[in-house]
C-alpha cells in the first residue's frame, strides 16, 4: 500500500513560502536629490541627498515612507514617493563582467568600486545580468555587487 504523498507536498510548499517571506527587498533612489530623513517625516532631520539610482535595502514601511540601509550600513527614512522598484547596484570593489554567466566567459569590461548598474535578471545562480549606463550587457558575480 502507497503512502499519500500529502505531508511532504505540504512541507515543500510551507518552506517555499517561508523563503520567499524572507526575501530581502531592495529599491534605487528614483532621481538625483533624493533626501533621507532621520524619521519619517518630511519634517525631520535630513541625513543625506543622494543621486539616482543608488540601491537601499527596505527594511520597513510606515505610511508612505519606507526605512532604508546603504550599503555601509546607515539607517535613514526615504519617502516612498522617491524610491524606485527599477534595481540598480553598486560595485563593491573593481568587478569583472563577462559575456555570460560563467568565470571562463569572455572579458566583456570592468567596473570600478562604486559604479551603478542597472539589474536586468537574477538566474539565481551567483550572476547576475546586468546593464552599464553606456549600454552594454553582461554578467558580474553576485559578490562583486551590493543590491541583489
């Protein structure tokens, strides 16, 4: 006699969402002067302007601001209204990108610590497809970035 396959089907499922619940959420600043605030409000200290296309991680929401990491750390308040959900991320140090999802591809060009590059795929495979302002595709280690 066969035993139903119901529990490990539920298990798999409550695990798949468990996974997904604890996906980290990334945004980039959606213009240049976008301000981060000490407390969400506009009335609050404000701690810094950044340019466009600079990656944060959300790390909550409150009304319609959003609380915000960089990549050194640093905690601050982003309204909303400024953050974009088209991904960017920042080069942690000089980064190779290749012609394709593999360390023997093609050296396609290099990029310098702190470059933004827009994210166009995430294989989930330790590359990720990325796009240069210039124009130009290719596939960086997941490493090599900070926002994926």
């Amino acid at each position: 006699m066969r035993k139903p396959l119901t529990k490990p089907l539920v298990i798999a499922a409550l695990l798949a969402l468990a996974s997904s619940a604890f996906a980290i959420d990334y945004r980039s600043t959606a213009r240049n002067g976008v301000v981060l605030y000490e407390a969400p409000a506009e009335t609050s200290t404000k701690r810094f302007i950044l340019s466009a296309n600079v990656p944060l991680e959300v790390l909550s929401e409150q009304g319609n601001w959003l609380r915000v990491r960089d990549r050194d750390g640093t905690l601050a308040w982003l309204a909303k209204a400024d953050a974009s959900t088209t991904r960017y991320l920042q080069a942690n140090r000089l980064a190779e990108v290749r012609k394709e999802a593999k360390a023997t591809a093609a050296l396609l060009f290099k990029i310098d610590r702190n470059v933004l590059v827009e994210l166009l795929q995430d294989n989930r495979n330790g590359w990720l497809k990325i796009r240069h302002r210039d124009g130009e595709t290719g596939f960086i280690r997941i490493e090599d970035v900070w926002g994926a």
